[in-house]
C-alpha cells in the first residue's frame, strides 16, 4: 500500500517509510505526519510509532520526527505546488488525490466573518490510503435485497472512522451495477443504474471524471460535487435506480434522501455513529429513520477477525409493546453477526 502514495512523499520520509517492514508496508492504511513530533503509522487496524531505521514502536520515544522542511516539501507535493488551486480542499480540511487517498490537515484556520476560509500554517497530516476490495459486499449484500421490487433496499451503514463505510459501499456499487447479487432468488436479475455522488472523490477516485476503481459497467459518478446539490443532479439528469453517497449529516443531505427516496430509487448512504443508538443523537440522522427513508440499518465495525456487520430491519425498531421483548439496537448489546468476508450469520 505504500507505493499508492510513495510518489506524494518527501525523499526523507519516503526513505523512512520503506525501511519499515515488509508486513505493514502491504497493510499499511494511514501515515500521521505531525512538524517536529513523532511519525505515526496505522496498519492492520494498529497503531505504531516509526523510528527513522524503519522499527516500529508501541511509544514515541526514538521515533523519528518529520522537520518543518519535511513537511513544506510533502504540502507542495500534495498540492501540486499551487495552494491556491487548492483553496476549496483547504477550507474543508482535507485534500483529495488521485487514486482517491484522503490527506487530512491541521493547523491555523483563517476566518473571514466568523467561518472557516482555509487552513494556514498546517503542521500536520493524515494520509489516509484507499483501497479497492472487490468482494467486500459479499456478506452483506444478500441481506440488502428487496425481493419483491428486485433492487436493494434502502440502507443507512452506521460505523465510527476507518471501519471500512467507503470500501464497503464501493463494492456494493460495482456489484449491483453488475448484477451479481450473491442470491439464489435473484439468479436472472439484471444490473441496476446506479448513481455515485462522489463529493470526496474517495469512493470512485475518479481522475478527469472518469472512475479508476471498480464501480461496476452501469454507475455514473458525480465527482467533486456536494452530496446535496449531486443527489438532485443525478435524478434529474442520469435516472439512476440506485444512489449511492458517503458519510451524510447536514440538513441539506438529508432532504436531498429523502426527495431520491420519495422519487421511487433506493439509497445507500454512510454517516459517522458507533451504532444506532449515537445515530439517533443526531437530528439528521434520527429524521431520516422517523421518517421511513431507509429500510434497513447496518452497524458496521472492525475487530481482530475482520469486518462484520448487523443489520437491523427499520420494522424492527418500532416501539415494543409493553412488556414485550426489546428488540437490541446495539452492537453494545448483542453477539455482532455476519461478515463482508461471507461468513453466515
């Protein structure tokens, strides 16, 4: 995985990086460049500190610390030496690259009438490597399936950061673009069109707005556009079947579900929550499950053994009667079930 983002790094560092072990170079999955502070890496869902011989340590102590030099050589890589042309990124705090690898920054904001303009004197990053897993949906997807319309159902994928929201929905897209909907109902069922709004760039990483990862023959991208605005796009102009967005929590983002969801096409969205307890703490998120724009939510979370999930019928969730057994809506709660790695639930 290291070589995806090899060619963004500063001679020195990059030098660093490949000293490391073979093992956590493959696995690697994000790389915390901090000015004059210990180098961190994330690999195998850990988290280690990396010396400049390339060993990797539980403390920062010995840890090999990026200089300010460093870092200004990394931003101008990142950037393609224009800032200036960066300027939307940088307000969001975050900088997307081809391939779709996500840089995080951190430093002073600059502010014009109380909000955010962009991001000055930035003294720290989080490169972030995408992946593409093709058969990553492959436990789940045969539980998403609405039988009686032969599409996917509505879903909400619930998950705090790095569980794998994004890798999961990118497989889901290329694999009912593609028809191979992995259930013995659905042998003969066609491909559906499928509508990506790509507002990151992260789930297609599409470069001049055509997809380089695998989003399947029949999926239209809406790249670099807010989820809001490219929902509305995509169902007046593309007629898509199915759409497709990631990590959703404004207001605007939720009307714009619900307008795709009222229009007859089944959504599949993201958002940041560790289960549907927190889900519903959220004013956005709560309406939309009030409201009937999904069908089914998925509490998605990463262990030792893998990625698994459960999911939970929207039906399920309705007030129980008294004295009725309470149906749990925790992965706190109950034994997690099923795996994107097609284990049975």
């Amino acid at each position: 995985m290291l070589t995806r983002v090899a060619h963004l790094l500063p001679l020195e560092l990059k030098a660093v990086l490949e000293r490391m072990p073979g093992s956590a170079q493959e696995q690697l999955e994000e790389i915390r460049i901090r000015e004059d502070r210990p180098l961190e890496i994330g690999y195998a869902g850990m988290s280690r500190f990396t010396a400049a011989d390339g060993s990797l340590r539980l403390t920062p102590e010995g840890a090999y610390r990026p200089t300010s030099d460093v870092c200004r050589k990394l931003l101008e890589r990142m950037t393609n030496y224009s800032l200036y042309a960066m300027e939307e990124e940088l307000r969001r705090g975050y900088i997307t690259v081809s391939g779709g690898h996500r840089i995080g920054l951190a430093g002073r904001t600059v502010l014009d009438a109380g909000s955010v303009r962009g991001i000055r004197d930035i003294g720290a990053f989080n490169i972030r490597i995408a992946r593409e897993v093709v058969g990553a949906a492959s436990g789940l997807l045969p539980k998403l399936l609405d039988l009686k319309r032969r599409t996917v159902q509505s879903a909400l994928i619930l998950a705090p950061p790095q569980q794998g929201k994004t890798t999961l929905i990118r497989d889901v897209a290329r694999a009912v673009s593609s028809g191979q909907w992995i259930h013995p109902a659905a042998a003969g069922w066609q491909g559906r069109k499928v509508g990506i709004v790509d507002e990151r760039s992260e789930i297609a990483a599409s470069v001049r707005g055509i997809p380089t990862f695998d989003v399947g023959p029949r999926t239209d991208v809406m790249d670099a556009c807010p989820k809001a605005e490219g929902m509305m796009m995509m169902l007046r102009s593309m007629s898509p079947e199915v759409i497709i967005a990631d990590e959703i929590g404004r207001p605007e983002d939720g009307e714009a579900l619900r307008e795709a969801s009222h229009a007859g096409v089944s959504v599949i969205a993201t958002a940041h929550a560790y289960d549907l307890a927190d889900a519903k703490g959220r004013p956005v998120l709560r309406r939309l499950l009030e409201d009937g724009t999904f069908q089914v939510i998925v509490e998605l979370r990463r262990t030792a053994e893998g990625i698994i999930h459960r999911v939970v019928p929207i039906s399920l969730l309705a007030r129980p009667a008294p004295g009725a057994a309470r149906e749990p809506t925790s992965l706190t709660e109950r034994t997690m079930i099923g795996s994107i790695r097609g284990e049975s639930s």
